[in-house]
C-alpha cells in the first residue's frame, strides 16, 4: 500500500513521533494506522527499556489543588536535562499527571502508572510515547495527595523546581502562600518540636555533650550548654520555631498565633534531591582505561 503524506501527517499527530519514524511505521504495518500506532509504542519500551538506566535527575515539580482548596497533589516528574525540564510536552505531560491523581483515589506511583489520563491512555503508554519523542529517561518520582478534613490548602511554587503545599486551619489564602514561601526557603523539617524523632534528639545532644565536655567546664555548665543548643537546634529545623522569612523580628509561631492559625502538616518537593548526580570526569576516564589496556 502506497504511504501517503497525509497519513504520515496523521500519525505524527496521533503520537508525536518525527516524520521518518511514522513513515517507517506505517511502511512496516502495510498502512495500517492503528498497528502502526502499537508498533511505535512497541518501539517507545524499547527505547524506554534502554534509557531507564540513565540518571534523571532534573525536571520539574507540579502542584494541583481542588477548587475548594481541600485537596491537593505535590507531584515530581523527572528528566535528564534542563532543557527538557522546561520542554513543552514535558511539562504538559507532569500537569496531566498531577490532574489524574487528584481527581482519581491513587495511593502509590505503580498503581498511578496504570491510571488513564484525560486522553484516555495510562500514564505509562503516555511516558513511554515521551521519552520516545523526546529521547531522555523520564521518570514519574513521587507524589503527595492531600484530602484536608479540618483545614485548606495553599500552594507556593519557586519556578519548577521547588514546591510547597501547606495546610492550614483558620488565618487566609495570604497566610498560607506565606508560610509556603517560607517552608520553601527555609526548609523545615517538621511543624513543631513533637515532629522531631527521639532518636534525631539524642544523637544531636550526644554530639553537643562530646562538645562541651571538652571545655573543661562543670558538669551543670555543662547541661545547661547542652540545652541552650538542643533548643537552638529545634528553632533551626522546626516550622514553628524558625524566624519567618518576611519578618525575622517574629517566629513562624507568634505569626500563625497573632493570626489565629495553624499549620496541620506540610510537604515540600525540590528537584533532584537525594538523586546522586553523575560527574564525569573525561582525564580520569581515559587514564583508567589506559591502565585496563
């Protein structure tokens, strides 16, 4: 069957593969639209299957939130680069997805990765047609959803790459992209001192005590050293206990006080971390392979 331009056409529109692919495709599948269609997915896992090893560890962060403010999706879709971090169909694809979780009861990334999109298609089929057409390793990382029963949401996005999601109960929608904006840049760990793990506690005070004692000085000096520092410790990486960021004069605590507000939880994404980045370092890598010759 003679492979026309319009059906070359048709299929670069359907899956937004290059031209020579859909011809290639369409020439393997006697002109049949549909099998060439699951051919080129075919072809997508391939390449998907070859590219899963390489180490993405840019993209972007995407927030979703309902029209009533209760519930909401922190969401981290990850690429190789930059540029493609910033890509068009990139970043439409990670809104899609974050639009699915939220209108759908989806508790872990496998069981999201067989969930349908607004195209109809699961968010695997869709990903796997990306990293076809756009020739990196894209990677669905994690999300939070947040169903809030005594509170709202807000949201705070610092470009694509750090988001924040906070709710609060009582204050406003200002309050809320405030405190947002500030666990953004200042990255608590927890709300309160109650967050923070026994285990985290004791293992800083051991390192404050090895520290004092080695001043020399009493033993009752010595705790209150020890105390003094535990409680700089907790200001430093509790929400409540940090100076906030518009106003250092005051802590996040007398803010939400004065303004009779809460914060119930929080969670805050950035892009890439914890995910060890590959350095290359092309001397070293010639000398070993020198010395393996």
């Amino acid at each position: 069957m003679q492979i026309t331009a319009a059906m070359v056409k048709e299929l670069r529109e359907r899956t937004g593969a290059g031209m020579m692919e859909c011809k290639k495709a369409l020439s393997e599948s006697a002109g049949d639209m549909e099998a060439a269609i699951e051919l080129m997915r075919k072809s997508g896992q391939a390449k998907a299957d070859k590219k899963a090893s390489r180490i993405a560890a840019e993209g972007t962060v995407v927030i979703a939130l309902s029209d009533d403010a209760k519930s909401g999706v922190l969401l981290e879709v990850n690429c190789e680069t930059d540029f493609v971090g910033k890509d068009e169909n990139f970043l439409n694809f990670s809104n899609e997805v974050a639009a699915s979780i939220l209108s759908q009861n989806i508790d872990s990334v496998e069981a999201l990765m067989d969930a349908t999109l607004s195209s109809g298609e699961t968010v695997e089929d869709a990903r796997l047609a990306l990293v076809s057409k756009i020739g990196e390793n894209i990677q669905v990382r994690r999300f939070s959803r947040v169903v809030s029963a005594n509170g709202t949401l807000g949201k705070y996005m610092h470009g694509s790459r750090i988001g924040v999601m906070a709710e609060l109960d009582g204050g406003s929608d200002e309050l809320n992209k405030d405190i947002a904006m500030h666990i953004a840049a200042s990255k608590p760990i927890c709300v309160d001192e109650d967050g923070v793990s026994a285990e985290t506690l004791q293992k800083e005070k051991e390192i404050f005590m090895a520290k004092a004692e080695s001043s020399g000085k009493p033993a009752e000096i010595i705790e209150k050293m020890v105390q003094g520092q535990i409680k700089k410790f907790l200001g430093e990486i509790t929400l409540m206990g940090q100076p906030f960021v518009k106003d250092p004069d005051k802590s996040v605590a007398q803010l939400l006080k004065e303004n009779s507000a809460t914060v119930i939880s929080f969670q805050r994404y950035e892009v890439g971390e914890g995910i060890e980045k590959k350095s290359e370092n092309f001397a070293e890598e010639v000398m070993a392979q020198v010395k393996n010759g």
